[in-house]
C-alpha cells in the first residue's frame, strides 16, 4: 500500500500490528471525550471526540488498505510492484485517508486557537484539501501539509506548556511534537526505506504517550 | 484572583448543592457560588437544559436539587478537568 510500500519488507507485518494500535489508542481517546460531552453536552468534547475518531477511522483506513493491497501484490513481480506504489498514491484508500486526517487535524487547530468564523473555517478546510489533491504527488503532499497543522497545534500545547508547567500538558506536548517529527521522517523515506520505520515508531510513540496520559488521567 | 473556567464554576455550583444534601435555596446557592445573581441564573438554566439541575417548589420556596447527571459530573470531576486542562479544551 500506499505507506507499506515505502517500507521495508520485514517490517509489513509489525507496521500492520502497530497500525491497529494506533487505531485502538485513538478510537479510546475519542471514547473518554465523547463521555464527557455525553456528560456536560460542552461542544468542545463532541470536537475533540469528532477529531479523534476521524484519526481513528485513519488508520483503520490504512490497516484494511494495507490488507487489500499487500494481498494483490504478493503475486506481481517487482516492475508492477513499483507502478502499483505510484498509482496507489492516488487510489481511493489514500485519498479517504488525507481527508480524515486533515479534518481530524482541522478540528484541532479551530479548538486550539479558537477559531469560530465560519468563513475561515471553510477556507482552510478547502485550501488543504485543494493542496492535497491537485498536488502531484499525493505522499509528499500529504506529509508535508500534515506538518504544517500539526506545527500549529504543537505551537499551541507549548504554549500552554510554558504558562502552566503542568506534566500533563507537557506530555501532550511531547505528543504532538512526536507525531509531527514522525511526519517529516515519513518524507526522507525517498532518502531510505528505514526512514519508514523511524517515522512509524515515532508516530506510535507520540499516540502511545497520549494514551498514556489518558490511563493516568482515568486513575486520579 | 484567578479566574475560575466554566467546569470548576459547574463543580462549585453543583458542589454547593450536594454540600445541602442535595437541594438548595436561590439565595443561598448565590452566596456559595460566589457568582453575581444573571450569571448563576445562567449557569442554572444551561444545568438544567443538561439534566445535572432541576428544580422542585416547596410551601412558597423554590429550591435547586441535584440531577443524576449532576451527580455523575461530581464523581467525575478531577479526570475532566485533568483531561481539559491537558488538551486545553
């Protein structure tokens, strides 16, 4: 698939297992936000609830996508192997993938900094999904754009950070920034297959760190 | 002073009526949640809208009794906030 295929073969199979834990963290995150909106009715839980599921159904995308096309491609030989990795960079799976990720990611930016214009909202929302899908190359574009977000939310948490000192805020922080690092390792995978690698675990330890500080959270 | 946000202002008031066995008279859920009288009714009318406050009328007083949900936000309370704070929601 579209991000398997970047990586190394030995590593399919533990990407597969760790896609599916990154499904699980997040689909937990979104479930103790949707509690508590279920519980105050504040809409800022339903969005961060919405946001997380969104990143949820993303890579549980991926997973299923994953299945389908490593399956198909046990059976060709390297030459197809290579057209099929170009072309699945524009297929189906890819493209339901950015748009979850980027409204997951959206989400978090108008909760971050407040943003309640609708006009603004619906700016963004269609100048990143122009950038995503005009672009030529729909991996670099997808990686580069989720940067760009994720830098505004990890702005942000440092920000609250540094004004509160708390270690759970510095936990969310951590977070992001691992999550955006991870992002950036994805786009060296050109450089060498390992990048793949370097940038799942990364991305792993950034969803991992948050559920984490989601066990603690529930334990007080 | 700080400035309290909303949820510790919903766990005040909530707060302030367990503390009275679960109902409380207007003026005195005033004094304890240290609001201005609007901005309690406020806060009330959204409690209510949520089912966490309703209210029952005894003899010629009205007093503000403690929902199931309220209840339920109570138990929960300190995972909100920890959890709101983290995310800064």
């Amino acid at each position: 698939m579209i991000t398997f295929l970047h990586a190394p073969d030995w590593y399919v199979p533990f990407a597969a297992f760790f896609e599916l834990v990154l499904f699980l963290v997040t689909l937990g995150i979104a479930y103790y936000s949707y509690r508590i909106w279920k519980l105050t009715s504040e809409a800022n839980y339903l969005s961060f609830f919405a946001s997380f599921f969104l990143i949820a159904v993303s890579f549980l995308t991926r997973v299923v996508t994953n299945i389908i096309l490593s399956k198909d491609l046990v059976t060709f030989n390297q030459t197809v192997r290579e057209v099929v990795v170009a072309s699945s960079n524009l297929g189906i799976g890819y493209m339901f993938r950015s748009v979850f990720v980027f409204a997951a990611l959206m989400i978090l930016i108008i909760l971050a900094l407040k943003i309640t214009d609708r006009r603004v909202i619906s700016l963004l929302g269609i100048m990143v999904l122009l950038a995503s899908f005009i672009s030529f190359n729909a991996y670099v574009a997808f990686h580069i754009i989720s940067i760009v977000l994720l830098m505004y939310i990890v702005a942000y948490f440092y920000g609250r950070h540094t004004a509160r000192r708390s270690k759970s805020g510095l936990v969310v922080f951590v977070s992001f920034l691992l999550i955006t690092l991870s992002q950036a390792f994805y786009l060296l995978v050109f450089l060498s297959k390992a990048f793949f690698v370097v940038g799942h675990l990364t991305e792993l330890a950034g969803y991992l760190l948050l559920f984490v500080m989601l066990i603690l959270v529930l334990n007080r | 002073m700080i400035k309290r946000d909303k949820i510790s202002i919903i766990y005040d008031i909530l707060h302030a009526i367990q503390a009275k066995g679960g109902k409380i008279k207007p003026t005195h859920l005033l004094y304890k949640s240290n609001l201005s009288y609007q901005t309690m009714l406020r806060y009330l009318d959204e409690l209510m809208g949520k089912g966490m406050v309703y209210t029952v009328q005894e003899k010629k007083s009205k007093f503000y009794c403690i929902g199931d949900k309220g209840y339920q936000f109570l138990a929960e309370y300190k995972r909100i906030k920890e959890f709101t704070e983290s995310f800064g929601l």
